[in-house]
C-alpha cells in the first residue's frame, strides 16, 4: 500500500512539472517609431515578423500611438469687427492594403475669439489677433485580429526573417474661419509609435515530453497484487 501511494505521488509530481514546463500562452512585442516631424510626412514602418517555430499564433494586437504639439495664431485684418474660430489639428492613419485601417485625430485647438477691426499692425496680439502656443496633444487606438487569419495576413506576418511594413501618414487638419478677411498661421508637429503583440500557444519543450512519457512508462510497468 505505501510503496503504491509512493508511485501515485511520483507520477503526480512528474505530470505537475511536466504541466510547469510549458506554458499555455505566450506573447512577443515589437515596435517601431517616427520621431516628432512637422506635418505633413509619410513613413514606413518595420516589425520582425512572427517566427511559427515558435508556436501557434493565436492573435495580433496593434496599437498605435500619437503625439502632436504646434501653435495657431491669427489677425483680423478687416475694416469691421469680427468673431474668428480656429482649428488646428492633425490626422494620423495606419495602413496597409490588406488590414483595417487605424486611424487617430489630433486636436489641438477649437478656439473662438471676438476680434477688433484692423489695429494696424500684424503681430497676432492686440485687439485684432491672437496667438495660442505650447499646445500638444495624444491620443491611442487599438484593434486586433484572430486566427484563423486570412492568407493575406499571414504572408504579411509570418516568417522567420522578414518585417511587416506598414504605412503611417500625417495630414495637417487646420483652418481659421470667420467673415471678414484674417491672416492666420499653424505650425504642427507629429510623432507616432506603433505596436505589435503576437500572442500564441508556444511549443512544449523537448522535457516536458520526456517526463510525461516517462509518467506513461510507470503507469504501464506497475506491478499488480497477487491474487
């Protein structure tokens, strides 16, 4: 009786290590960065692809990240007085051919002042202009994709020695409005961080099999009572 619960706990801390000895997911992030250029600008962006001899990809999590900082100034330059609202801001896409396209806005300023008419002097100050500096903002999306994945995907992201390449664009969105005549000036940087999360199942270790089957051996050769 002893010597049977001794195997029992034997094949039970064998198959316990062999369970530790792999893990059930797991998770590679890469990422890839356009440092802070003013708008508008296109790059291309590069992650390694996923190697599958890793294991089974499971799932692809994409972020993008955007940061974009300018001012925004304007003069009435018109006889008469008059109400002026200003836009400043930037649109910033993630693409490729075969994938959802990601999208950010950027807005970094919805402003609406009551201007003078003319005083004279175009300095964006005074009684008929405005000036509006040190402005940013950021803002994030994420979106991601399950397998099975579409052949179009896994070209794209599968392989052992190659990079995914996506396109990110800036687009300057500003705009002064208002009746009567104004001189207006926008300056809008931009920056973008992309994100790539492979999440899959990995493939057991070489021990986790020798141990479980090991486990089997035991199981097969315990000796039976006499009858």
């Amino acid at each position: 009786m002893a010597k049977s619960r001794s195997l029992c706990a034997l094949i039970s801390a064998i198959a316990a290590f062999a369970s530790a000895a792999r893990s059930d997911a797991a998770s590679i992030t890469y990422s890839d960065a356009v440092p802070l250029i003013a708008s508008n600008w296109t790059r291309t962006l590069h992650v390694p692809q996923f190697d599958p001899s890793l294991g089974n990809l499971q799932q692809i999590l994409f972020e993008l990240a955007g940061h974009a900082e300018g001012f925004a100034r304007f003069e009435n330059i018109g006889n008469t007085p008059s109400p002026v609202r200003m836009h400043l801001s930037v649109g910033m896409t993630l693409a490729h051919p075969d994938l959802p396209l990601m999208t950010l806005s950027l807005p970094l300023l919805n402003s609406m002042d009551n201007a003078t008419a003319f005083d004279g002097l175009i300095d964006f100050g005074g009684s008929s202009g405005r000036s509006y500096f040190n402005l940013s903002a950021d803002d994030s999306y994420a979106t991601a994709l399950s397998a099975p994945f579409s052949p179009a995907i896994a070209q794209i992201f599968l392989g052992s020695n190659g990079n995914a390449d996506l396109s990110s664009k800036v687009t300057g969105l500003s705009m002064v409005n208002g009746p009567g005549n104004q001189v207006a000036q926008f300056s809008a940087s931009a920056s973008a961080i992309f994100r790539v999360t492979y999440e899959y199942n990995p493939v057991p270790e070489p021990s986790s099999f020798a141990l479980t089957a090991l486990a089997g051996t035991f199981l097969l050769r315990r000796p039976r009572r006499a009858r």
